[in-house]
C-alpha cells in the first residue's frame, strides 16, 4: 500500500481537503492519504469545514499534525501545497508541489473554488496512478 502525504503550512485548509477527498476515492488496498503543516494551526479553518461538508465529506476531528521529516520518511508520495522551503526535503521520496490558494479567511465561494480545484487534482492523481476504488 503507498502512502500519499498532502502538506500546506498550517494543515487546516488545503492538505485536509486533499488527504479527506484521496481517502474518499482511493481504495484502501492500494494507497492511503495523510496530511501535516509546517506550522500546524488549532483547528481545520471553520470556512473550509464548511465548504467540505456542503461537498458532503465530514472532515475528521483530528487535529492538525506537524509535518516533520520523520513524517515526510514515512510517504511514498509528498504532495505540498504552499509550505515551500519549510517542507523537508527525504532523498528518494517523490515529491510534487500544487499551486493552490490557502483558503483561510476567503470568502465561501472563493473556497469552494479551490475546494474543487483540490477535488480534481486528486482525482486526477489516484486515477494516474491507478489508485480507485474497484468498479462493483
């Protein structure tokens, strides 16, 4: 099984929308999604659990996770979001950034926008990959 490791700085906005649409779609035999920051807040941002949960995905009550490098070590796959140079960089470990807007304190269409931007990124990525769930 591959773990898929999804950072942004204060892995509450970005990083848990991509960790909770890859665990949403993928299947579990085949790949996995966790998420961290670089500068881990409180609390999922308030406007994205909103917009997620309109989206129909309960994001868990996990708290925010810091992304260390033993964290990094444990990915097959670091997909950052915004976190640049304060991302640990593990030799060996596939590394891709996605260019997305952070959305705290946005306005609730501008973060549905990048909510779905985020949904298609990863569906995007699990289908390359060949990582869906099977068909019944």
């Amino acid at each position: 099984m591959k773990t898929v490791l999804f950072a942004c700085v204060h892995n509450a906005g970005r990083s848990k929308m991509a960790a909770a649409f890859f665990n949403q779609a993928a299947d579990p035999a085949c790949a996995r999604a966790i998420s961290a920051g670089t500068q881990p807040a409180a609390h999922a941002h308030p406007e994205v659990v909103a917009a997620m949960r309109e989206a129909g995905v309960e994001l868990d009550d996990s708290a925010p996770t810091l992304l260390t490098e033993a964290v990094a070590r444990s990915a097959d796959l670091l997909i950052t979001m915004g976190c640049g140079e304060a991302c640990p960089h593990v030799p060996g470990l596939r590394h891709a950034d996605w260019e997305l807007s952070d959305p705290k304190g946005a306005s609730a269409a501008r973060v549905r926008e990048i909510l779905e931007q985020v949904r298609a990124r990863v569906q995007s990525l699990i289908r390359e990959n060949g990582w869906g769930r099977p068909r019944s």
